[in-house]
C-alpha cells in the first residue's frame, strides 16, 4: 500500500496574498523595534498594505492579508495568545468590519484616508474594550482615550496619505505604457 499524498497547488491570488502578508509581517516587526512613548501606541505601517489590498483586491483578500499578519507577526516576535496578541487580533478584526462597512460609502468622499482613519479608531476602539474587559477591570482604561483618539487620527491620516499615493503611482504604472527595455 503506497501512501496516499495530498497536493495543493497555489492560485495567484494564494500568491498574491502571500506577497502582501510578508510584506505587512515585514512592517509589523519593523514597526516592534521602534520605541514608543506611550505602550499600545504604534503607527501601523502594516495598515498600509492592508488598505491597498483593500483598494486593489477587495475585502476577502484584505482580510486574509490582515489575519496572517496579526498570527505571523505575533509567532515572530514571541507574542502568540499573549495579551498582545489578543488586543492586535481584536483591533483588527474590528478595522477590517468597519472597512468592510466603509467600501460601501460613496468613493467620491470617502477613499483611503477617510477608511485609514475609519479603521485606526476601530482598531484602537477594540483595544480600549478589550484592555477594560480582560487586562484592566476598572474604567480608568478610558483616560486614555483623548490621547489614543489623537495617535488615530495622526496615524490614520499618515498611512492612508501613504496608501492613497501608492494607488495612485500603482495606478499611473498600469496606466501608462512600459518604457523598452535596454
């Protein structure tokens, strides 16, 4: 009896996804060797990545981007089910809801800055609800949300600026004939 093999042959979507989650692993652990002044502030750089799959792909492909970036990135820097795993699990299944609810508001006034900025105070919002729930059972966790609203702004802003001028040179790419090569 000879054994039986299963083989999966990859998509280019599957490749595609792949791509673009190291790429956002590449970020989150670029982003863990940055100090921070205050613990559970982080730019997100990996939400870049994120909003262009977004913009490019769709929510499904977002979505799996996402998801093995929170599971790599957590195995890589020694964080898997610890508390950070779960507020950075929590906070980006709650960006990419509001993502998902966001694609269906007019592209004429809402793009990758406004859903940045959507999915920045979900994401923070999560992990304020989790923090109270389950790490610090007291309502004073709340004390720092001005200041948690402000890093979503400013973050949120700065990463849908850069996602925003990546689609568009993404874009003027695609759009314009190749140069021959030399």
């Amino acid at each position: 009896m000879t054994p039986s093999a299963i083989e999966l042959t990859p998509t280019v979507e599957d490749r595609r996804i792949a791509r673009h989650a190291a790429a956002a692993i590449v970020l989150t652990v670029a982003e863990a060797a940055i100090p921070l002044p205050l613990p559970g502030v982080k730019p997100g750089l990996a939400n870049i990545v994120t909003l262009v799959v977004l913009a490019r792909w769709g929510w499904r492909e977002a979505v799996w981007v996402s998801l093995l970036r929170v599971l790599a990135g957590s195995l890589l820097l020694g964080q898997f089910l610890a508390p950070g795993f779960f507020l950075s699990l929590s906070g980006a299944i709650a960006s990419l809801v509001v993502l998902g609810l966001a694609m269906h508001l007019p592209q004429r006034w809402f793009g990758p800055v406004s859903h940045s900025i959507l999915a920045a105070f979900a994401h923070i919002g999560a992990q304020l609800v989790v923090a109270r729930l389950w790490l610090v059972p007291h309502d004073g966790v709340f004390y720092l949300l001005p200041v948690f609203a402000l890093a979503a702004v400013v973050f949120g802003l700065v990463n849908g600026l850069v996602a925003a001028r990546l689609l568009a040179e993404i874009g003027q790419r695609t759009a314009s004939p190749q140069a021959p090569e030399r």
